[in-house]
C-alpha cells in the first residue's frame, strides 16, 4: 500500500523559505502516480491546493502563491519536495502532500514566526 509522509521544520521564521519533503513508502513516484500534490489548510480555512509535479518532471502551481512555489522530485530517494519562499505568518498551515489516487500524508503543521 502506498504511504506518503511529510517531513521538515515545524517553524520557519517569516521572509524565509519553508521547504518540505514527502517521502513515498509501498510504491514508485515514477510509477504510481501521475501528479504528485502539494496541498495545505491554514488555521479555520479550508484545503488550498499548492502545486504538482508530474511524470517528465512537469510542474503546476496555483497563482494563489504568486510564484513563490518551487516543487521538485528525487526519483532515486523516492521523494518530491516543496520550497515556498519569502513567507509570512498567512502560510502558518498544515501541509499535505497527495497523489492523484487518493493517498495523502497525514500532515505537518508549519507554524511561521519569529
């Protein structure tokens, strides 16, 4: 079965850049899925939709983050990252990372402060 699960710094200070792994357990990032999601759900707000890459390492981002979102892969670690740069207390969230067959990680809070 596959398992996603998220990783990196519970706290980044603001103007910096917040960067987040998903490590994929019970199956292949090359061949399980075809997009692999960045999604998050600030404090009392719904799920906002960040970004995917796909196979051939094509990216999608939502505007929302007004080109602040970098996603990448690692095909040899079986991971995809998120890097969202100059971020401010509003990205405080918890970040999910997805696959387009309905397997999610369980989720880390990121909490922007200084």
């Amino acid at each position: 079965q596959v398992q996603l699960q998220e990783s990196g710094p519970g706290l980044v200070k603001p103007s910096q850049t917040l960067s987040l792994t998903c490590t994929v357990s019970g199956g292949s990032i090359t061949t399980n899925s075809y997009y692999w999601s960045w999604i998050r759900q600030p404090p009392g707000k719904g799920l906002e939709w960040m970004g995917a890459i796909a196979n051939g390492d094509r990216t999608y981002y939502s505007p929302s983050q007004r080109g602040r979102t970098s996603i990448s892969r690692d095909t040899s670690k079986n991971q995809f990252t998120l890097q969202l740069s100059s971020v401010t207390p509003e990205d405080t969230a918890v970040y999910y990372c997805a696959d387009d067959l309905g397997h999610w990680g369980q989720g880390t809070l990121v909490t922007i402060s200084s």
